[in-house]
C-alpha cells in the first residue's frame, strides 16, 4: 500500500483534469451553426415573448430567421413537420 498515495494523486489529477474539460465544453455556444424560424400569431401583443426568445437563442450562437406571422394551427403544423422551430407563446381558450 505505499503507492496508494501516489495512485490517489494520480485520481485526483485525473478527475480535476476531467471536470475542467467539461467547464469549457459547457461554454461553447450550443447553436452554432444552427438556424431557427420563430412563429407568432397575428396578436401584437404576443411579439414580445418571441423577441425574448430569440434574443436568446442569438446569444447561445443560433442563427435566428426573422419571425413569419402565422395562425396557431399553420404554426401547430409547421413545426411538427420541420418547417419551423418554436411558436413562443400559445393561447388556449
């Protein structure tokens, strides 16, 4: 057991070495090179939730497309097929 201190040592380094990769993986921007389309409603009011979003999402490095005006089924349906990526806010009466 006299290397024990030695293989702790060596552990330990590994592990610090280990968990600072991770720190600096943790601050890349995650959407580089990824595009996004927002969607909206046509109430104005709804405007700022997606300008919220999009703000960021251009601050995480996604490349954000400007808004499309749509109706809640249109958006519904865009983004299950791929057509679009988020509808920010959403009304349900």
């Amino acid at each position: 057991m006299p290397h024990l201190p030695q293989v702790l040592r060596q552990l330990a380094a590994a592990t610090s070495l280990a968990l600072l990769t991770l720190g600096a993986q943790a601050q890349a921007l995650p959407g580089k090179g990824v595009t996004v389309l927002p969607l909206k409603s046509s109430i104005a009011e709804e405007t700022f939730q997606t300008l919220l979003v999009m703000k960021g999402l251009e601050q995480l490095g996604y490349d954000v497309q400007p808004i499309k005006e749509v109706e809640y089924p249109t958006a519904h349906i865009a983004i299950a097929q791929g057509d679009a990526t988020f509808l920010a806010d959403h009304w349900n009466p």
